[in-house]
C-alpha cells in the first residue's frame, strides 16, 4: 500500500479569490476526486480547524494499493484539473509518498 500525503499554503488572494474562499474550494475538488480510480483506498481533503503556528492551510491525505494507482491518479484528467487550480492559489507545496 503507498500513502499519498501532500499538503499547501496558499496565497492571501489568488485566482480572483481570496484566501477563505479558495481553500473551501480546493477542499471540496479534491474530496470529490474520491473513487476516481480503482485501487483508491481512502482520500481525505481538510482545512485546519484550528490551524497552530506551523500549520499547512491544507492537507490531503490519501491510500493506494499500488504505486500503479497512484500513478493512475495523479495522471487522471480530473485530478489534473484540480492540480492546476490549486496551483493558481497556492504559494508552498510539500508531499510525501511511501509504502507500508
């Protein structure tokens, strides 16, 4: 099994949005990439409820019985599409793939 952990900070305003608004949005793309590929077993999308110092305003986190499901995933047009609006709001990326 291969855990899929990716986390952002976004910018204050960005892609004719503000902070608030762009975070609930990505959230509730990416949640919705739920099932989108056989071999998905969990995906998981959440804002900090009460984000610390050192937060991320952001994190998914996500399982896959395969490095080939992964693959698939991340390769997905609907996934793809995701990316790139995230992309668009975001100012850090940090992500951690491993297998257990």
């Amino acid at each position: 099994m291969i855990k899929h952990i990716v986390m952002w900070n976004f910018a204050d305003h960005a892609a004719d949005a503000d902070k608030a608004t762009n975070l609930s949005l990505a959230a509730e793309r990416l949640n919705a990439l739920k099932g989108l590929v056989p071999g998905m077993l969990t995906l998981e999308a959440a804002i900090p409820s009460e984000p610390l110092e050192h937060s991320y305003d952001l994190v998914l986190y996500s399982e896959f019985a395969s490095a080939e499901d992964l693959h698939a995933y991340a390769t997905h047009p609907d996934h793809v599409a995701v990316g790139k609006f995230i992309t668009r709001a975001r100012t850090e990326r940090v992500c951690v793939d491993y297998e257990v």
